[in-house]
C-alpha cells in the first residue's frame, strides 16, 4: 500500500507505519515546512533527526509539506490507497472552515479513486457550541466538511470512545493526560478521566472520481 501520514509531529505513528510498509509499500509523512512558524520548524527538524538515527526502520519514509494555503502536494496525485490523520482536523477548523477544507482537499487529491480515508480527533458532543481552540471538535461538522469536498462517509468507531472525559476542562483538551497543562493541579482527578473523548472516522474517494 502507498500511505499518507498527515503531519506526523513527532513519529508516534510513523513508529508503527514505517516498519510495516518497509519493503513492501511506500509512506509519505506530510510534515511541516521547513518556512512555518517556530514550533513548527522544531517539530519537523525533531522529526526528521528521528528519521536520520533509525535508518534500518526510516530509510523509506519520504518527506513531504503540508502547509496551507500553497503546499497542499501530500503525495503525486491519486496515488494514495490509504491517508490517515490523528488529532489535527481541530487545529485546521482553529484556523477557519477554509483551512479545514483545504486540509481535506489536499488529502482527497492524494487518494485515488476508491482509496480510504481514517479520521480520529477530540469529540466535541455539540456541533453548535464547540469551540476548536479547546482542542475538541465536533463529529458532525468533521463529516460536513469532509463530504464538501467529495468524500464519502462510510463509518465510525467507537474504539476511542471515553464517557469520563466531561469536555469542559478548563485548558481545553490539553487538561487532560498526557499534557496535564494544570500540572499537579487536580492531576489525580485528570489522571481519573484519561485522555480525551475521541472520535475515529472513515471516509473513502467515490470510485468515479478522477484526481485533479
């Protein structure tokens, strides 16, 4: 298979995915570009130290950029069997349905036609009241924008499912574990709910569609 890992941040993922498609497939990690904000440069420049010092897993990861509004070119067009992309939809909707689309579109153009698209990020449990820059976002609006720009809405899952996570901390999803942004502030309570209520999503690329 040829996947797609949307910015990898650190490689958590990559972790798994490389060694599983070394060899026998091929995995582009759309990382940041090396012209984005500081945080950003960091992460992508920690990223690929972890690519350099484990060739024997690395070596056939290729780097790509993913920087809206310009650098959208996650893989060769069509070329993708399968994207995924793990708790960063939020921070596309932080910056406006617009950027969020674009995400999206980007991802669309690198699937072929009938390829796969796996979605999981924090659940916010009201279209109408959530508020990306808590970190959550809503399922509904997620499907919304994704189905704007032709994918069609397959599945969900409910593996990432917490009921303890009550959405309303007061740094947003970064409350909770692993963060624990409060530190030792009410940490066993945090500790107590876990990490985030999330939702994992499956989209597919309608067979007909042809890639720009």
């Amino acid at each position: 298979m040829t996947v797609v890992e949307m910015l990898p941040g650190g490689g958590w993922y990559t972790e798994i995915l490389a060694p599983a498609l070394r060899g026998k497939g091929r995995l582009y990690a759309a990382h940041n570009g090396p012209n984005a904000g500081a945080y950003q440069r960091r992460s992508l420049g920690a990223f690929l130290v972890k690519l350099g010092t484990a060739p024997e897993i690395y070596d056939e990861v290729v780097v790509t950029t993913f920087g809206p509004p310009d650098e959208l070119a996650v893989a060769p067009p069509g070329s993708a069997d399968l994207v995924v992309t793990f708790r960063n939809v939020h921070n596309w909707f932080g910056s406006g349905e617009d950027a969020a689309r674009l995400g999206f579109k980007a991802m669309y153009d690198a699937l072929k036609p009938g390829g796969i698209l796996g979605v999981t990020d924090h659940r916010w449990p009201d279209p109408a009241t959530e508020d990306a820059s808590t970190g959550y976002i809503s399922e509904a609006r997620t499907i919304e924008v994704a189905e704007s720009v032709g994918f069609q809405f397959v599945a969900s899952s409910d593996i990432n499912r917490n009921p303890k996570d009550t959405h309303d901390h007061p740094r947003g999803v970064w409350t909770l574990p692993p963060t624990l942004r409060l530190g030792d502030q009410d940490r066993e309570k945090y500790l107590a709910i876990g990490e985030s209520d999330r939702f994992t999503l499956k989209f597919v690329k309608p067979d007909t569609a042809t890639a720009d």
